[in-house]
C-alpha cells in the first residue's frame, strides 16, 4: 500500500470522527428541540387557558383564538418560539437520518412548518368591538390550511427516509401512519368542523387539540429517537 494513500485513508477516518464530534454535539440540541416545543406550546395554551375562563373555550374556539382580545400577544410570542423550535428540529432530522435521494424534501417540509407559525403570529386572529374573533388579512387561515395540510405531508414523506435508514426503520411505519391520519384529519376538519354551518363546528377547538394530540405525539417520538442517534454517534467506535 503506498504512502499517499494510507495518509488519504487516515484522513478519512479523522474527518469521519470530526463529523461525527460535531453532530453528537449539535444534534441533542435539536433533538431537545423536538421535544420542548410541543410541550412548552401546550404548557403556554394551557396557562392562557385558565387565566381567560370565560372569555375563551377551548372546546368551541382555535388555538389561534387566543391572539384576539386582551394578551393576545403571548400566544403570537406562542406561535413564534414553537416555530423556530420546529425548525431547529427539523433541521436536526435532516443532519440525524440517512441521506437518500430528495431525502431534504421531508425536513424541508417541516421546517417550512415552522415557518408558517411564525406567520400565524405575524398574520393574527383579531377581536372587533363587538367581541367577535375575525382574521383582518384574510392570511392566517389560508397560512394555517397549508400548515396542517403540511404537517401531514411531512410526516408522510419523512417516513420513506426513515425506512431507508437502520437506526429509523422502526419508526418509518409511525410516521406514516401520522402522515396519512393527519390528511385524514385535514379533510374531515375542513367538510365537518370549519364552516360555520358545520354539524361539529361547535366543537372546533377540541377538534383542533385532537389533531395537536397526534401532531405533538409523532414530532416527541422521533425527536427522542434523534436524541438517541445524537448520543450514539458520538460513542467512540
């Protein structure tokens, strides 16, 4: 073996370990991402909740309701750390699963997810004299229907990436399922529950936190799994 090429080999190995130094020490962060922003979204509904008891339901209104009225403020502040939370983990998905072909579409989409809560609190839900929330752009609610549209999505296309990966695979049919329910979910919320007609418009709050329930759920999952590949990769070998 010549000289040139055991230096060219040794050098492989040093950036292989480099590489792997520096995804084990940004990825628990991303990771902890994943996991902190649903929970600190629901923690700061939850508190909003209690402290507006008889002026918000949050079994008849949306959790962008909450930007309309008095406070409105700390759920735009809300929307905007969970969206640079999801981002940082959607990112950390990208640098923890198997590359593949158009493998960057699934982290995209999710980054692009929370891009679109930072623009629901940039495009917010607003109350009239009258006391009645209405969206003054006409912007939150199409930006909100591409956003829950693409939560689905993302999980859907994530899932073949992660099929293709060992450290994944048992997770790949989790998100699929996610993926396909969340769709499932889109649809029958826009013919059942968002007109005002709707027979469970009633119940569009609850609805909503339902489809947050699968959402947070799956996105907790995989953030964990991300934490444990972090933890792994930087395991001398």
């Amino acid at each position: 073996m010549s000289t040139q090429r055991i230096v060219a080999e040794g050098s492989g190995h040093a950036a292989g370990d480099g590489t792997r130094h520096r995804l084990a020490t940004r990825m628990p962060v991303l990771a902890a991402a994943g996991i902190v922003g649903p929970m600190l979204f629901t923690a700061a509904i939850v508190t909003q909740e209690l402290f507006r008891r008889g002026e918000y339901s949050p079994t008849a209104e949306p959790v962008s309701a909450l930007e309309a009225g008095p406070g409105g403020w700390v759920q735009q502040a809300n929307f905007v750390v969970f969206g640079l939370l999801t981002i940082a983990y959607a990112i950390g998905l990208h640098l923890g699963v198997r590359p593949s072909r158009a493998g960057v579409a699934g982290p995209a989409i999710m980054a692009w997810i929370g891009v679109g809560l930072v623009l629901a609190a940039v495009f917010p839900l607003r109350e009239d004299a009258a006391g009645n929330t209405y969206d003054p752009t006409g912007l939150h609610m199409v930006n909100g229907m591409i956003l829950f549209l693409g939560i689905g999505i993302g999980f859907t296309v994530i899932s073949r990436r992660l099929a293709r990966d060992p450290a994944w695979r048992g997770l790949a049919g989790y998100a699929l399922a996610t993926g396909i329910a969340l769709v499932v979910l889109f649809v029958a919320f826009g013919a059942l529950v968002a007109p005002d007609a709707a027979p469970l418009h009633r119940w569009a709050g609850l609805a909503q936190r339902a489809v947050l329930a699968v959402w947070f759920s799956c996105t907790i999952v995989l953030a964990r799994r991300l934490l444990h590949v972090a933890r792994t990769a930087g395991t001398p070998r």
